[in-house]
C-alpha cells in the first residue's frame, strides 16, 4: 500500500517562471501560449488563506475539474493543452506536479466571474431578504434559506484583486465591461453547463447548488472555459438525503464544500483578517473528508 503523497501549501518551482499565486493555484510560464496551473493544498475562507494546508485537496481538485472538463466539453471548448504537467519541469519537481496541476493554454481572461444558482444560498439569500432579487434579478415572495430556484439564474460577479471579495453586479454592469454579444454568449453557456453538471451530478446523489465559471478569449477570439469547473471550492455541493431536513426548517444543508470550515470560523472570535486562526486537527481533517468523499461519490 502506497502511503499519501505530501501536503503542499506552496510550490516551489525553479525550472519555470512564477506569474502568480491565488489562493489555491501557484501558476508558472510554459513558453509565451502555456501555463502550468498547479493546485496547492491551501484552502482559504472569507477571501483569507488558512495557514493549515488540507492534505491531498489540490490533487482532488485538479480529478475533479478535469472529470468535468471531459463531460462537458461538447458545450464550449476549454483551457487543457492535452500534454502532460510532468512533461515540462524537472525530475526533482515532478513530485510537486504529479496529479494536481494542469498544463493549459494561456489566454486573454474576461474579467467576470460567471456565477450560475439553482438555489438561493449564500450572499444570494441575503439579498434576497433585502430587496427579494439577486443580483437585479427578481425572484418570486417566500422564498426560504436553500429554496430551489424556479430556474436556475445567472448572477456575475466582478473578479476582485488578491485579499479582496468579488463584488456582485447586475447583468447589464457586464455588457458594459465587455459588450453585449460576449457578456450574452457567457451567461447562456454558464446556464446550459450549470444545468448539464446539475442533471449529472443529481444522479449521483449530489446536488450542485450553485457554481461560479471563469472564461478567458484566444488568440482568435474563441470563447474558452478555463481555470477550474465545478469543484467544491467554486460550487456549493449538497449531499441529495441532507437537504430536505435542513430546508424544513431553514438551516443551511450539509455540504461537500467549505461550508464546514466556514461554519466553525463563524464560532471564533476572528474578524476575517489575516492571520486566520489555526486550524484543529479535527477540523483539517473533517475538511479533507468531505473533499474525498464528494469525488468519489461524483465519480463512483
């Protein structure tokens, strides 16, 4: 039996080029057309970085996005070059490669975060209770905690500097931005993913709440999908048998996602500031499970 390949909270890659670090993904220069996306084990909450990495996560989310990327590439094209990570660092950095990293083709992103909710939740449900809309788009009176959505709506987000929240904003704020025809064309195919992700996930016993896309254009202006899809940390995943219960009496439902770790800050006394509060054992470890659970559920 193999033992669990080692955490990493930061890569360190000397054989190429650093262009960026967010708050999971350490993203090198391949050449000028290509980056090498590495998925850390970092994990951030209320926009600040944990200083407890969550063990295998990033190897998690690269399986997952990448089982996404394959379901759903008939719907749009995405960022995978289709070579190998390993193939382009040195022997002694594999190890910090193997299994979390993508090697993509280096595009022109769009400056929008593509948000898709089939249920009102989060920052959506508080809205909700204030002006019964989500992001200008008005929703029906009664509405509860989780409610399903009479249809899934599309709810952008302008993309916010490192250490900052993104900012929710209208539909018509993302026409002015980038224009009519490519704001149109990302919220219809935000929509048809979501639905498509929703109807495979459903089966699975999972329901994906919500997710947030990001696309970037190439050089001859193709509309591409790239970053990650669908994983817990752009998705609110609730297991099918949790949901009922918790929506009968307007408690969030179990999740997949980093609700739980959300959850437990909620209860120190923190004001969501770096430095976060070091994690418990307990809570790193909760934290992986879910992860763990969550894809070998999706693809069982």
């Amino acid at each position: 039996m193999t033992s669990p390949a080692p955490s990493l909270h930061t890569s360190s890659l000397k054989s190429l080029p650093l262009l960026a670090r967010g708050k999971v993904r350490d993203n090198y220069a391949v050449g000028t057309d290509r980056i090498l996306m590495v998925a850390s084990d970092r994990i951030s909450a209320f926009d600040v970085i944990m200083g407890e990495p969550i063990p295998g996560k990033g190897v998690l989310l690269t399986q997952m996005a990448l089982f996404w990327f394959d379901k759903l590439g008939h719907l749009c094209p995405n960022h995978l070059t289709g070579e190998a990570p390993e193939s382009v660092v040195t022997p002694d950095e594999v190890a910090q490669v193997k299994d979390r990293s993508m090697l993509v083709k280096r595009l022109k992103p769009i400056p929008v975060e593509a948000v898709v909710r089939g249920y009102l939740a989060g920052s959506g449900w508080k809205e909700y209770q204030q002006d019964q809309s989500v992001c200008g788009v008005p929703l029906p009176p009664g509405l509860k905690n989780a409610s399903k959505l009479p249809a899934p709506i599309y709810t952008p987000a302008a993309k916010a500097a490192m250490g900052h929240h993104d900012e929710n904003i209208t539909f018509e704020r993302t026409v002015e931005v980038i224009g009519p025809i490519l704001a149109a064309q990302i919220r219809d195919i935000s929509i048809a993913i979501y639905k498509a992700a929703f109807e495979i996930a459903l089966a699975k016993g999972i329901i994906i709440a919500d997710t947030k896309f990001e696309f970037g254009l190439d050089e001859a202006g193709t509309l591409i999908l790239m970053d990650e899809v669908l994983t817990p940390d752009s998705s609110r995943y609730w297991p099918v048998e949790g949901y009922d219960a918790a929506f009968a009496v307007g408690e969030n439902p179990p999740s997949y996602d980093k609700q739980f770790l959300r959850d437990w800050l909620e209860t120190q006394p923190w004001d969501k500031t770096p430095p976060a509060p070091r994690l418990p054992r307990e809570v790193v470890e909760k934290t992986a499970a879910k992860y763990q659970e969550a894809l070998q559920r999706l693809t069982a």
